[in-house]
C-alpha cells in the first residue's frame, strides 16, 4: 500500500472512480480512499434473497449509438462490458396525475406526438416547450461534449430561470404543465427552487433514450475499478478519513480515523462539501468560503422499500410508474406528513434469469429527515424496536398505497426490506440522507453553486454536488473537476478519439 500520490481521490463512487479513471490515463499516480467496504456510492447494489437491488442507480439515458453517455462509456472503456436492456421505447416512463396517465416515449419527435395526442389544442406550446429544452442543451457545450472555449456557468442564463415559471409562461393548461413536468422525481423538483436548466438536462438525457442495467448497477463500479487498477491506480476501501493533513498552509494529505497518512501533491474530494470542511482545520480555508458551503441546503430523501414476490405473480415492466395522487406533480413542495404517501415511484430490476415476470420490486416515497431524526444518533443494526416498528407502519402504508394500482402486490410479498433516510446517510455519506445532493436554487444560483476548485489551491471537489447529479451529472462534474487538473479541452479531445 502506497502512502504517497500525485492524487489522492476521498470517495469511491462514480465521481471518484470517474476521475481516477482520466488522471490514470493521464499517467499520474492516483489512490481512492472508501470509508465502506463495498466501492460505488450509489452504484452499490444489494442482495436480498434472490433479488439483486440498486441503491440509487434505476436506469440511465442517452446511451444509443452517437449520443452523450454511450460516448463516455466508450472513453472509460466500459460500454462494451456492461449488460443492459433497452426499455420500451413506446413508453419509458408511465405517470398517473391524479387519475391521468401520460406515457413517456423515447425521442423527441414521438415525444411531440405523444403529447398531442394528450392535448390537440396545445400544438403551439408543445413545439414552444421541445424548443426550449434544445435551446437549453445547446447552450451548454460540455453536455455535447464540444471542446468549450473558457468554461463558465455563470453565463448561462437557464440557471437562472425557475422551471416552473418558464412552464407558465409556456402554457396555462395545468394538465400540460403537470405532464411536461412530470419527470421531476429524478431531480427531487421544487417549483420554487428548480430551475429550466436542471430540468431541460434531465429531460432531454431520459428522453432520448432508456435503459436498465441487467443484474444491477454495480457492475458499472466493477468495470471503472478494473480499469484504474489496469493504469496503475490504487483503490483503498474500508478507510474512513478523519481530517487533512496540512505543512503550513500548504495541503499534504489526509488521516484516516485509523490514523494512517496518505500524502498528496493534490485532493479530490467526492465526499460531501459539507463534511469535507469539518475535516479542515480552523484557520486553514476562508471562514466565508466554509460557511458558503456549510450553509447550503441538501435535497429531500426518500424511503425505500424492496420486495420479494411469489413466483409468477407480478409482470416485468419495461417502463418506471411514478404515481402522484394529486393533480400537481410539484410532490416535493407539497409533501405532508399525515398524508405520506402521497407520491411513489415503482420499479421492477432487469434481472437475467425472469423475463415475463419480476420476483423482484422497488417502491420509492419522498421522506423528510426530520421523520428519522430521533434515532440519528443511535447505531446501524442498533436502533431498537420502535425504529423498526415506524418502518413497519410505513412499509405498510406504501405497500397498500400501490396495491390499488397493482393489485397484485399485496397478497404476493414474501418478504421486504426498507431504507430510509437514515439509511442513506450511513451508506451513501449524505448529510440528511439527501438523494440528490444540495439544491440549486435558480433564486440565487452561485450562491448554491459548488465549483470543482475550492479556496485551497491543491484541494477539488467532484461527484453529484458538483453541477448536476445522476449519472450524466456526475460523468460531466468529473470531467470539469479534471479539466482543472490537465484541461478540459484536452478530456474532451481525448473523448472523441477513444
């Protein structure tokens, strides 16, 4: 085990193996360091009987030949490795909006023409809003993986814009907002917060094109691992760090709460921005700087719930369902307590060995942090029965919620395990077991905004709190977080040549 490196990378998930993978290509000499025992952050899957379950990753976009995510995976040198399926094409993504379904088909012309055939008189607006979102994704070069000039945010304007607001301005037929907004989930949207950059992003890389990964998401981790430790890079899992170590005011490395030192000409940071200040000594980084970063808000959570079905009695579905009782898809800014659940998102994992059918279902609910608070402090596997008694009740709650869609669910569980807020913070490293990081707020965006380069000189951040989240949202951070290192235009060359 090396304790010396050209960089050192604290966080093993896709942000981390990401930028592992290009330094190592690059020739420098890289170390990750991973608190857990298992590497991949949110790529991580789990086994529960014989169903294999994601943590975070259900299905990704643009993955057809020529578009965004099939060209990175080409440069990382993994696409050829990973097992995928293809979703339907006719319908990926299924909502019910207060008792209305709207399909979600792949390609924007068959998106255009699903949408009129929701709303005849609505031709105008919708033309006006698939406009919109390709005026939005042009203007950003990095997410066409053109060679920017000097790369800068702050000159985009859509960051600026809330999504809700332009969508009003689009049209006031409630339904056809709720429709065009209905994808929000994958962002935890706010209507007060989220702005039209975000969610051109998002909308555009789903609608492209869909897909699952057959058997998991790990295996996304596995390849990029294999690749790192092919150019010479070191991956250390189960080491948790505990603070920076500093010579002078000059960054050296780290120590781990083992108190082993690992030394560094540079850091990267995929741990939260958060909780990589609590490792910095007072005095060692602008006390505003720290303040900034602590002082941003996390994402809302969910609640988790896997189950394991009899044998035959539940179909494999080719498309997600995101359920919204209320006719308003804005879930996020409306979420009660008393009402919960009054929103899920259903999925059944590709898995290799069923194809009619699914033994297998995940069940997603938006959950506030404060609903798990009173047992933060207590430990995993520790937190007594009146913990496990609240996940009952609430397993329960979601179970019946979508039984009266899928009544198949209900009479057919043999078994079930959850995961709740808490759970996210201890596995995934998120303060408020946050699923998609900090929020952006379109209100005052730089002020919400993480660069990849911090106030000290050798010290980055990369990973979902960097630009946007989700798979393409980190891939692009880890370029931009590089791109500071060795050059962003070069990442970019050497993307199109692999």
């Amino acid at each position: 085990m090396s304790n010396k490196y050209d960089i050192l990378i604290l966080g093993a998930g896709l942000g981390g193996l990401e930028c592992a993978l290009i330094l190592s290509k690059k020739g420098y000499k890289v170390g990750i360091l991973e608190k857990n025992k298992n590497i991949g952050g949110t790529l991580q899957d789990f086994q529960f009987g014989d169903c294999t379950f994601s943590s975070g990753m259900h299905y990704l976009g643009s993955l057809d030949e020529g578009q965004v995510l099939n060209k990175l995976f080409r440069y990382f040198n993994i696409l050829d490795d990973l097992r995928i399926k293809r979703m339907d094409e006719a319908v990926f993504d299924r909502f019910s909006i207060g008792g209305k379904t709207i399909d979600y088909p792949m390609g924007w012309e068959r998106f255009r023409d699903k949408m009129l055939s929701y709303f005849p008189g609505e031709q105008n607006a919708i033309n006006n809003y698939i406009s919109l979102i390709h005026e939005v994704t042009e203007s950003q070069a990095i997410y066409n993986l053109r060679e920017p000039g000097e790369y800068d945010i702050r000159t985009n304007p859509f960051l600026k814009t809330g999504i809700f607001p332009a969508i009003q301005s689009i049209t006031k037929n409630r339904d056809l907002q709720n429709a065009l907004c209905a994808l929000n989930f994958v962002y935890a949207g706010d209507k007060n917060t989220s702005s039209l950059y975000t969610h051109a992003l998002i909308n555009n890389y789903y609608i492209q094109s869909a897909y699952r990964l057959i058997d998991g998401s790990s295996q996304i981790a596995g390849l990029l691992a294999q690749n790192i430790r092919d150019k010479g890079g070191e991956i250390h899992a189960g080491l948790e760090v505990d603070r920076f170590i500093f010579d002078g005011d000059r960054l050296a490395g780290i120590q781990t709460t083992s108190k082993q030192r690992f030394l560094a000409d540079r850091i990267i940071s995929n741990i939260h921005p958060s909780r990589t200040m609590d490792m910095i000594p007072e005095g060692k980084i602008r006390k505003s700087f720290r303040n900034r970063i602590k002082n941003i808000r996390n994402s809302i959570s969910v609640f988790g719930l896997h189950l394991r079905l009899k044998t035959g009695t539940f179909p494999y579905l080719p498309y997600n369902y995101y359920h919204f009782r209320e006719n308003d898809v804005w879930t996020v800014s409306s979420y009660q307590k008393n009402s919960w659940p009054g929103f899920y998102f259903l999925y059944t994992p590709a898995d290799s060995s069923a194809e009619a059918h699914s033994n297998c279902l995940s069940l997603y609910a938006y959950m506030q942090y404060d609903e798990v608070k009173r047992w933060a402090g207590l430990p995993v596997n520790h937190r007594g029965n009146e913990y496990e008694t609240w996940k009952k009740e609430k397993a329960n709650k979601l179970i019946a919620t979508a039984s009266s869609r899928f009544p198949q669910i209900k009479d057919n569980v043999i078994d079930w395990i959850a995961a709740t807020p808490l759970t996210y913070r201890d596995y995934i490293g998120t303060p408020d077991g946050a699923m998609y990081g900090t929020v952006r707020d379109y209100n005052d965006p730089m002020a919400s905004y993480v660069f990849p380069r911090t106030k000290i000189p050798n010290l980055f951040f990369t990973g979902q709190n960097i630009h946007l989240h989700g798979m393409l949202g980190v891939s692009i951070s880890s370029l931009l977080t590089c791109g500071e290192i060795v050059g962003l235009q070069e990442i970019i060359r050497d993307i199109h040549e692999a």
